[in-house]
C-alpha cells in the first residue's frame, strides 16, 4: 500500500493487527508510524496501552510479550518497534506475524533498506502484514511532491520555484519538509511560494542558482553565466561543484535526450525528458538550438572531465581551486 492510503484508512480508525514499514526513504515510514500513534489510540490510553521498543535494545521475546498482552480499559493497544533492522533475532518474530494478537496493533519500523521477501520471514510479512515499502523519489518527482506538500498547507508555488528548491533541498524529504514548514510559518495561508520568498526565508538567491546558470549556459549568455561564477565562487558552501557539474551534467543529457526525440509528439518528449509539464520544454528546446547534438556530446564529455577534476582524479588538475575548474570548465562550455 501507498503510505497516503494507510494513512487514510488510520484515519478512519481502520487498523491491521501488524504494519511492515521498510525502505530507503525514512520520511514515509515516520509519516505511516506517527499517524498510527495519533489515532490508535487516546491521549488518556496510551499510558497503559502503548509500548515504544527499539531493534537494537530488544528481542523478539520482548515485543512478543508485549503485542500478546491485552488492553486496559481500551479497544485495543499498540506496540512500535522501532529501528527494527538493528533487532537480531527479528526473523524469529514469524510466528506471532502469522497469529497476531487482535487487540494489538504492531508496527515494525525498518529503516534504511529493503526487507528480503524470499525468506520465511518475508513470506509471512506480506501474507499477513500491511505493507508499506518507502522508496526514495527520483529527481524529477521532487519538485511535484513539493508543490503537493505545499499545497497541504494552503500555499502555491510556481514550477520554477518548486524546481529551485528541489534542487537545493535535494530528495530527503525529511530535510525538504522540515524547511518547507519552516517557509510555511512565514507565509499567510492562501500565498504563492516566489523565487523572492524562497530567497528571503530559506537563503536560496533567485538570481544566482543553478538553474540560472545552466539557462545561461544554455543561451551562451556569456556576461551573466560569468556574474554567476563569480557568486559561486564567492559561495562556495551554498554551491560546491560537485553538485553544480551534477545539475549540470542532468541539463546538458536532456538536451541530449530531446535532440533524439525533437521529432516526436510533445506528450512523447516530455515522457522522454521525465517532465511532467512543458513549463521547462521550452528551455530545452532553445538550449537544443545553441547547442547541436554534437557539442551537447561535447559538452557531457566536458563535465565528465571536470568532474573527475574536482575529485582529484586527474594529476593535471591536482592542486587547483574548485573556483578556477569552474571558471575554466564555463569558459569551456560556452566556447565548445
């Protein structure tokens, strides 16, 4: 199940005897497990009916006892057993998966990585237990679910500000919407989230940021390509260059991409580019005509070099500032 679909069916005080939380993506499983906590039971009940265990504090003894046991003066009691891929012996907890208490409501937190549905264990977990695999967004998921995510909170957001704050928030979500609610404090219900907002509350500048500089780069615009450089290098925290090749690595194989499709129906390159609107099509498309597939190829092979340059992989660029490989590989691209 998705988690926005176990979390409406807690909220409709429909429960499982046993969730199965795992997966990559944390933000998920914390989302699924505090929901169940909030609505499982009330404030009154949880001091006798709900059990907090942590896997690398507990055996699978511990949490059976304590899901067999009944509910005091309550419909039903939970038990979260958190951090459950630290827990040794969590195989063994087959048996009570199999025969659940149904008075209790067990939730099995397991972070981090995905669980082995080919062993006994696994095999009884997905016959018997609500299961939620939390898998981390792609890059290109990040900017909607955060339009979505502001939208819960009554605010807009444009898709270039959505994509600004994809790109410097990065994909977990944890961190995403801890600083989305943050920007959510400072703004009245009803609001469109702007470059400028982002700017002022999170300290993303909406001049100087990458995507300013890949469309820069993507218009040859010599001058303000140059006027971002020098921002970055002057901020070289806000932009390491690892992450700026990264972003511009993604750009230029886009342009790549739609050189090969350009021919195609629109719904058909946006498909093949991972766009879910034609919002950002028609700067791939400009950038397509500064740029042939030829010196796109050139281009990529360029911010594969630089790359290995800012990680010390090439001994002719041992030594050399981040700020100077930015600057040359800039002059580079613009000049391809």
């Amino acid at each position: 199940m998705s988690y926005q679909a176990i979390i409406k069916e807690v909220k409709q005080k429909q429960f499982s005897p046993v969730y199965f939380l795992h997966g990559a993506e944390t933000y998920f499983i914390d989302q699924v497990a505090d929901a169940i906590e909030e609505h499982a039971l009330q404030e009154h009940e949880r001091a006798f009916n709900q059990t907090i265990l942590y896997g690398k504090e507990s055996t699978h003894l511990q949490v059976v006892d304590a899901a067999r046991r009944f509910p005091m003066m309550a419909e039903r009691q939970l038990v979260v057993l958190r951090e459950a891929q630290e827990m040794r012996s969590l195989k063994d907890l087959q048996t009570y998966i199999e025969q659940p208490t149904p008075s209790t409501v067990l939730v099995i937190c397991h972070k981090h990585k995905k669980l082995n549905f080919n062993s006994k264990f696994g095999k009884a977990v997905k016959a018997k237990a609500v299961v939620l695999e939390a898998k981390p967004l792609y890059d290109n998921q990040v900017p909607d679910w955060i339009a979505d995510y502001l939208k819960g909170k009554k605010l807009k957001v444009s898709p270039a500000a959505s994509a600004l704050l994809a790109e410097y928030l990065g994909g977990k979500l944890a961190k995403v919407s801890n600083e989305l609610d943050k920007l959510a404090l400072n703004i009245p219900a009803g609001s469109e989230v702007t470059e400028q907002l982002i700017e002022e509350h999170i300290g993303i500048s909406k001049d100087y940021n990458v995507f300013e500089f890949q469309k820069a780069l993507g218009q040859r615009n010599v001058q303000k390509a140059n006027r971002i450089v020098q921002y970055f290098i002057a901020n070289p925290r806000k932009n390491p260059l690892q992450v700026v090749i990264g972003s511009l690595y993604n750009y230029y194989s886009k342009i790549y991409i739609y050189h090969s499709v350009a021919r195609a129906t629109e719904q058909e390159i946006l498909k093949a580019l991972g766009l879910r609107s034609s919002f950002f099509l028609r700067e791939y498309r400009a950038a397509a005509r500064q740029f042939p597939m030829s010196q796109t190829q050139e281009v990529i092979n360029l911010l594969r070099q630089f790359d290995m340059k800012s990680k010390g992989a090439d001994y002719n660029a041992t030594g050399k500032p981040d700020g100077e490989l930015l600057k040359e590989m800039t002059w580079r691209i613009l000049h391809v």
